[in-house]
C-alpha cells in the first residue's frame, strides 16, 4: 500500500464518510477533488479506513500515540470538527468509524472540550443602556463603601410546580447493572406554590408563600405586613439603612406599590419606577436569579414531591441550607458580573463567566 501523508490520508477519510462509505465511489470523487495527488484504488482505500479503525498497536503504544500530532486519527477527527464544531462523537464513528470513547480521548489529548451553550433572555436596543446605567451606579456605591450591597435586600418571586423540571445532570444512581431508574410525572394532576425570597446582609429572608399568582393588592399586603417580620433578624443598624430591589414585574409597578415604597424606603429602593431603576431582563444580575432558585428547586425536585405542605417543607429546608459562606460567594460573583456586564456594554455576559470558570477550574455560585 502507498505510503500516503496525513494530510492525504485525512482528505480520502472526509471523502469518504461525504461518499457515504462507498470505496468506489471515494475513488472516482477524490480522483475528481485532487488531480494532481495520487489516487488510491479501492482497495487502497479499504485499507486507509480499516488501518484509522483497527489500529493493530498494543493498547500502551495506542493510548502513547492519542498525543502524537501526526496519528491520522487524530488528523481525521479533528478535520470533522473544524469542518462541523456541532458534530457530535456518534456521527464522527458513523462517518470515519473511529470509536466515540476514542474521538472523545482524542479530542482531549489536544484540549478540545464539549462546550455548551447558554440560553439567555433577548435584549432590546434600550436594555443595553439601562443595564450599564445600572452596573455603573453599582460599582460606583461599592467604590464609595465595599459593603453597600449588604445593606440591599434583593427580592424575587418563583413559581414552583408540582411535576417541575429535575436536574438529570445532577441525578445519578451508580450500581453494577442497570436499575432501569424512573420517576412518575403527573402532569394531569399539577399544583403551583408562589414564593417570595430575600438576600440581605448575608442571610436568606423567607421564604413566604402565596397561594394565587401574585398580584399588586397581594404584594403591598406583603411590604405592609409580613416583610418587617422576616426582617426581624437583620441588624438594626442595617434595617435603618435598608435598601430594598425588586424587578419590574407588574404587581411590583403598582402606583399602590411604588407609592408605598418611596415611604417605606425613602430614595432607598431599585426597581421599575423607582429611584434607582432595575434594568429589564436582567436576570443575570440578580443573585436569586443566578443563584438561589436553582439551588433551591435541585433541592425541591430531588425526590417525588406528594403534596404542598411536602413542598413547602423543603423549600424551607434548602433556604436554611444556605450558609453565610455561599452568600459571600455569592456577592463576589454578584462584582465580578457587573464588571462583565459593564465590558461587554450591557450585552449577555453568562456564556463568558462560564468560560472563565472552565478555564480557572472556580466554583462559583
């Protein structure tokens, strides 16, 4: 057999797997491509694609040679992901018939890693501004006093199902054979619970419970009568100088709301209308966005929930989890995000914090 060079033996591959993995076919199309290259009979070809798929080396020299640059594997694999980053290692094996655990170990070998992608919010024109207004006012109050934002209740509202969505990623059941592992989901039979949670001062404030989608009668009844209770633990030094942030939901807009609020907290609250203005579909930038409602609902959907009383249980339980550590976390994150935002003029920024965090092997919030 001729002793073709990587490069050739990488083209009749990609050939090949276009050609539908007809020998034949590879020979007369890859004569056609390169005419001033040698071209390999079928029987040539044969052997170009069984050599790539039974390397005949003991498994010592074959794991040695996943480093070498010039194993025509490798070469192969990495002309099928130049050509499609989206390719995935079973097409790679259906088309060049190199196995997936091998494609991957490759892949590794040159630090390729399978990098996925970030679902965010679409942002308007006018978005943009606001978030960097606001990201600017922020680092501006953390200049003036580091510990600003442990004077700021961050509030959110969540709604939790009774059939939600499990985390399979962080679900495992490790034995010797297949348990077959399965969960029920009764979506004819659904429920909703409506929670209300606070961040203040390194401490989580809640959670409380609505019954009803909330709305603005509701929420104010809420600001009036149950949110000084659960404030009843935070410093009075950090109560007198309480700043209060919400988004812009609509029951938070309420004239009742705001007109509330501009007494409650005099120039003393972030949000829609407010004195300081939340940017829209910012989630990114909230720390019970980012943080604490998935660690919550991992907590949560863990096992079969079986009635609400059940559910508020263990939504109690994963806030009380969450220890003034994680929340120091938590507000480093909450910096170094208003920075990425402020880089990237108010633009998604998740995708890149998750890079930085591969990249630095961090754990972050």
């Amino acid at each position: 057999m001729a002793n073709y060079t990587p490069t050739e033996v990488v083209d009749i591959l990609i050939t090949f797997g276009e050609c539908g993995r007809n020998y034949r076919l590879t020979a007369r199309t890859y004569a056609e491509r390169f005419p001033n290259r040698r071209h390999p009979t079928d029987q040539q070809i044969i052997n170009i694609e069984r050599r790539s798929r039974n390397n005949p080396l003991h498994r010592e020299r074959r794991r040695n040679r996943l480093h070498n640059n010039n194993d025509p594997r490798l070469l192969a694999v990495l002309a099928m992901v130049h050509q499609n980053p989206h390719i995935s290692t079973r097409q790679i094996e259906r088309e060049l018939g190199i196995p997936q655990t091998t494609a991957h170990r490759l892949l590794r070998s040159v630090n390729y890693h399978p990098y996925h992608i970030t679902l965010v919010q679409e942002l308007s024109e006018a978005d943009y501004v606001l978030r960097v207004q606001f990201c600017r006012w922020a680092l501006e109050m953390l200049d003036q006093n580091p510990d600003f934002f442990s004077n700021v209740c961050f509030s959110d509202e969540a709604t939790f199902i009774s059939n939600g969505s499990l985390n399979r990623h962080n679900c495992h059941y490790w034995s010797p054979e297949n348990p077959h592992w399965y969960r029920e989901v009764l979506n004819q039979h659904r429920w909703s619970l409506y929670v209300w949670v606070g961040i203040c001062n390194g401490q989580v404030i809640g959670p409380h419970f609505f019954e009803r989608p909330i709305n603005s009668p509701m929420y104010l009844e809420f600001l009036e009568n149950d949110l000084p209770a659960y404030l009843e633990n935070v410093p009075l030094a950090v109560r007198l100088n309480l700043w209060y942030q919400q988004d812009g939901a609509p029951a938070h807009y309420a004239r009742i709301v705001r007109m509330f609020l501009n007494q409650r907290f005099p120039n003393r609250w972030i949000g829609r209308g407010g004195p300081v203005l939340w940017p829209p579909r910012s989630p990114d930038l909230n720390p019970l966005d980012f943080f604490l409602w998935g660690y919550v609902k991992d907590a949560v959907y863990s096992k079969a929930l079986t009635t609400k009383l059940n559910m508020m249980e263990r939504i109690r339980r994963a806030c009380e989890a969450i220890t003034p550590l994680m929340l120091e976390n938590v507000q480093r994150n909450f910096r170094c995000r208003l920075l990425l935002s402020l880089e990237n003029n108010g633009a998604h920024f998740e995708h890149l914090l998750h890079a930085e965090r591969a990249d630095n092997n961090a754990i972050l919030p």
